[in-house]
C-alpha cells in the first residue's frame, strides 16, 4: 500500500494541492457520521421500548432462567450474543453431565446382506475421514 502511495506520488498522480480538497471531502463524512452515530444513540437514550429490551438483556446475562429467556423472545432482534444452553464441556466430562443421554445415536443394525454392503459403501467417505 505504502509503495503504491509513494509511486502515485512520485509520478505527479498525488500532489499537495489535490489533497486539500480531498481532505476537506473526507473530513465532512467524518463529522457527518460522526453526528449519526450521536443521533442514534440520543434516539436509543430516549426510546422507552430500547431501554426495557436492554434491561431484560443485561437481567438475563447475569441470570439464565427460563423467565428471563421468555421475556428476551418476546423481541424482535438480530445480534451474535444470546445465552448458550449448552457446553460440549459438560458432555464431554461424563461428572459434570446432568443426564446419561448420549447425544450421538449409534447406527441402525441393517438387517439383509444386500443392505449392509450398500450401508458400508454409502458410510466408507465418512470412515475414510
């Protein structure tokens, strides 16, 4: 990026004169989203149905009861954060688990011939990796 900067420079492709006005260009996007972002926050402060959303939000953070999670479906949002239920960890240490369900299932017993050669030639890519 730099070398390509100093080429365009040094070609006379970038000067200092056209760079003011570019400046003055970029400055006022800045300033101007800078001041939607003030906006969006100043609408957030005083929306009443924002503020209940991220008080159930941070309630359920701290604890994750069904009530709690009851209350968060009942909105509309679309984020990455939401309380997990599960943990491999659990399953994986047979002490912390809660119940003796295995989550894999084993495979079906396949019964003639003809269906356990076609089951091993459908199954042998997922032996192979």
């Amino acid at each position: 990026m730099s070398v390509s900067l100093l080429l365009f420079v040094f070609l006379g492709y970038i000067c200092s004169s056209k760079l003011v006005p570019v400046s003055q260009y970029v400055g006022t996007v800045l300033v101007c989203l800078l001041g939607v972002a003030c906006l969006r926050g100043l609408g957030r402060w005083k929306n009443s149905e924002y503020l209940q959303f991220i008080s159930i939000l941070d309630e359920n953070k701290d604890d994750h009861t069904p009530a709690n999670k009851k209350k968060l479906r009942c909105y509309d949002f679309d984020f990455s954060y939401w309380p997990s239920d599960f943990s491999w960890s659990e399953v994986s240490n047979p002490k912390l688990s809660k119940a003796g369900v295995s989550l894999l299932k084993p495979e079906p017993r396949l019964r003639g011939a003809a269906d356990s050669v076609l089951h091993s030639v459908r199954t042998l890519p997922c032996h192979i990796i």
